[in-house]
C-alpha cells in the first residue's frame, strides 16, 4: 500500500509540488491580506476615535467660550459706564445748572457714542474670546495626545502648555476692557461730536435719519478721516484689542515667556487675517442691526393706532427725547445672562466656522511643537 502510494506521488511529483505550492501560497497571501485589513480597520477605529475625542474637546471648548464671553460682559458694561456714563449728566441735568445748555450737548454726544461704543465692543470680546479659547485649545488638546503617548512609553511629562502660560495668555482680555475700551470710547467720541455736535436737540429724527447718523459714525471710526480704507474696513479696531507690540529685548527668556510670546504673535496673525475681519463685519452688522431694531421697537409704540396710513419711517421724534431710548437699548443689549444678543453673536454661522478652523489648525499632529 505504501509502495503503491510512494510510486504513484513520484508519478505525479510536479502535480504535487504546483498544487502544494499553489494552496500554499493562496494560504499566505490570504493570511497576509487579511493582516492588512485588520490594520487598515484598527488605523480606521483608531482615527475616528481620534476625530471623536477632538470633536468632544472642540464642543467643550465652545461652551465654555460662551461661558467666558456671557460671564465678561457686566465687566464690559462697568468698562462703557466708567468712560461714557449719561447717568451723571442726567442727574446734573435735573438740578437745573447755569450751564445746562452745554449739559445737554455733552449728553447727546454721550449717548450717541456709548450705544455705538458697546455695539464695537460686544464684537470685539466675543471674537477675542473666540480666537483665544480655540487657539489654546487645539494646543491643550495636543497635549492630552502626546500626554498619554509619552505615559505608554514611560518618558516625559507631554506638558507644552503651562497653566501659568493659559492664565496670563487669557489675561490679555483686561486689555480690551480696560486701556482698549478707553481708548476706543474716546475715539467713538470724537466722531460722534463731528456727527452730532450740529444736530439741535429740537430737531425732529425720524428712525432713518438716527440710521444714517450711526453709519456716518462708524464710517469715521472705522475708515478714519481718509478717503480710502487700506485693508479690511474693520482693521483699525484690531488696535484696542490687544497690548502694542514691545520692543524685542536681548535678555535669554524662560521657555514659558517663549511660549507666551508666541500665543500673542499666533493671536495677531489670525486677528490680521482677512477670514477675522469678514467674521466681525458680520458681528457688526449684525449687532448694529440689533442696536436699531430696539431703537424702532421705541418708535413703533409711538405710532398713533387710529393713523394706521403712517408707516414707522414716518414717525419723528424730537432729537432730546431719543437719547434716553440709546441709553435704555444699550442696558438691554449688555445685560446679564440670558443675554440674547450675545447669544446670537456667539451662533452665527460664519464665527462657528471661524473658531473651527482656528481649532483644527491648531490641533493638528503635524504642528510645530510650541514648546
């Protein structure tokens, strides 16, 4: 039986070895394609759970962003009532002074440039905040990812982002509220007095007229007093927002001031970029639009029932009767939370996408390290 096993596999000994070879080599490139496979899933189950956690830390990122902006708007309206109070004129107003002529003038101007004022600086907060929070963020979360590489192969801390770097990177904001908010009112000031110094307070202002004055207005603020705007309209705002730059000194700094430097510079790049000035022109129209529509809320109830022919666009008031109603709006648009117009600032489609693409680029494996 074996002989006639043995004589038949000598044979058919070249059958046997193609066909040992053939299954052989089946089996092999079977095992191999399906190690391959199993590494393509696991590389596929490995990024979307990376896409996951940086979709989890991107949202999280954004609540507490509008967190930050909600909890720092009455130290905006403290900031806007410290350089452009009414209330004190108001008051001064009402005991009847010799100079209440000038009183009044100063009030209007006042009124006028706090309304516009608070508008500039709501924008402003909202999308410092925005850049700040998202910059750091895709930073903080590099440092999960390497934080927990470097624990599995047992060297290092993975630590490029001090806490101490976070709290004096998001510090920068006092400047805004403070030297940046001051400087800004006195600007907005100035053109306001331009604007409205020659309107009488006699003069009957229908909702247009109040329209044209505040576009008048930001057009000086905005564009200066040249004819031509170099660059983004909005970029002259970009001065208020954070400190000037210092002059470099030759002192060796520490890695933290090396790494806080570089926020600050990463920061102005985006804030000179012109996807931020699109983001704020639309801030602006948007908050602008806002300051209006409560401005024509005021002048709807003005309008007599029984005239019903009469549109809103027809309703005037005298000039001296509307400076309460900036007042009045301006409290309604800086007030605490639920603030609805922070709210609808902070959801614009355009910002959303903004502070998106700030994270991403930030979060990136491939970025240089910031330590």
């Amino acid at each position: 039986m074996l002989t006639r096993l043995w004589n038949c596999m000598r044979r058919h000994k070249k059958k046997l070895i193609f066909f040992t070879a053939f299954f052989g080599g089946g089996w092999v490139a079977y095992k191999w394609l399906q190690q391959k496979v199993q590494e393509v899933r696991n590389a596929q189950d490995k990024a979307y759970l990376e896409k996951m956690k940086r979709q989890h830390h991107f949202d999280s990122n954004q609540r507490t962003c509008n967190m930050t902006v909600l909890s720092m708007v009455p130290n905006l309206r403290e900031a806007l009532d410290k350089e452009l109070s009414s209330k004190e004129l108001t008051d001064k107003l009402q005991n009847n002074p010799p100079d209440k002529l000038s009183l009044w003038i100063e009030l209007k101007i006042v009124s006028v440039a706090r309304g516009i004022t608070g508008v500039y600086g709501c924008c402003l907060l909202t999308l410092l905040l925005r850049v700040q929070l998202n910059l750091m963020g895709g930073y903080l979360f590099l440092d999960t990812v390497h934080g927990k590489r470097e624990e599995e192969s047992e060297s290092g801390s993975g630590v490029q982002m001090p806490k101490a770097v976070q709290e004096r990177y998001l510090s920068l904001v006092k400047h805004l509220l403070g030297e940046g908010i001051a400087e800004l009112a006195k600007y907005v000031k100035q053109a306001t007095e331009k604007e409205v110094g020659r309107i009488s307070l006699k003069e009957q202002m229908s909702i247009d007229y109040i329209q044209s004055v505040v576009n008048a207005v930001r057009e000086r603020v905005e564009c200066g007093n040249t004819e031509l705007c170099q660059g983004p309209s909005t970029l002259p705002l970009c001065q208020y927002v954070l400190p000037g730059e210092q002059v470099p000194d030759m002192e060796v700094k520490t890695d933290e001031e090396e790494l806080f430097d570089k926020l600050v510079k990463e920061t102005r790049d985006i804030m000179e970029s012109s996807d931020f000035h699109l983001v704020l022109q639309e801030s602006l129209e948007r908050g602008f639009a806002r300051l209006m529509d409560n401005v024509a809320d005021h002048y709807r109830q003005k309008m007599d029932p029984e005239k019903p022919e009469i549109s809103l666009h027809e309703v005037v008031l005298p000039f001296a009767k509307v400076l309460p109603v900036m007042d009045i709006v301006i409290t309604r648009l800086l007030c605490d939370a639920p603030n609805t117009f922070i709210q609808e600032l902070l959801l614009l489609e355009q910002l959303k996408n903004f502070a998106a693409n700030i994270y991403e680029a930030f979060s990136q494996e491939d970025l240089p390290s910031a330590a």
